[in-house]
C-alpha cells in the first residue's frame, strides 16, 4: 500500500469522535444525519454537493466517501466531475474577488 499521511481506513473510525466528547459528537451525527435526509433536494442532489464541498476543502476522506456514496446512487463520472469543475470554478472565483481589496488597498496607499 502506497503510504500517505490519510490513511483511508480512518474514515471507517469516523464514528469514534463519539468516545472523547460523547454528547457532542452524537449531536454531530444527529445533524449529519438529517442534512443528507430526502427534502428539497435529493439524497443524489446532495451527494454531488458533497463530493464538489469536499474537493473545494480538500479532504479526501470526503472526497473517497462521497465518491462511493455518488457511484451507489448512480451518478456519472461526468456528473462527477462536473461538480467538481462548479466547485473549481466556485472557489477560483472567491480567490480572485479579493483581488479588489487588493486593488482598492493599492490605490488607497499610492495616492
């Protein structure tokens, strides 16, 4: 096995924040639990929200979960990465959009 500083198998330890902070990390788990419940949007709908949030903050526990969860609901490759582009292109703009506090801090300090 390729050695990485994730280890995937933690991900299967996830439900264990419970044993250090019990009440809380089961609040968590309650939360959780309902977000990804059927509402306006569908589970599937969801889950491509999950997988692209997950790229954008780069966790790739996430980012195997959510991928999973995607290929179980069937959702595409293409649908896949599509979400990933939207969450690419999401957070590409928010990076750049402070560039007008740059801008403006610039002209402000040269006059």
């Amino acid at each position: 096995m390729e050695k990485t500083y994730y280890n995937p198998a933690d991900l299967r330890k996830f439900g264990k924040i419970t044993d250090w902070s019990e009440e809380l990390g089961e609040k968590f788990f309650e939360y959780y639990g309902k977000v990804f419940e059927e509402g306006a949007l569908s589970s599937r709908e969801k889950s491509l929200i999950a997988l692209a949030v997950a790229h954008v903050v780069q966790c790739p526990y996430c980012i195997d979960a959510y991928t999973k969860d995607g290929l179980e609901r069937g959702i595409t490759k293409e649908e896949m990465m599509e979400a990933v582009h939207t969450g690419a292109a999401i957070r590409g703009g928010a990076s750049l959009v402070h560039g007008v506090q740059m801008m403006n801090k610039y002209n402000k300090l040269s006059m």
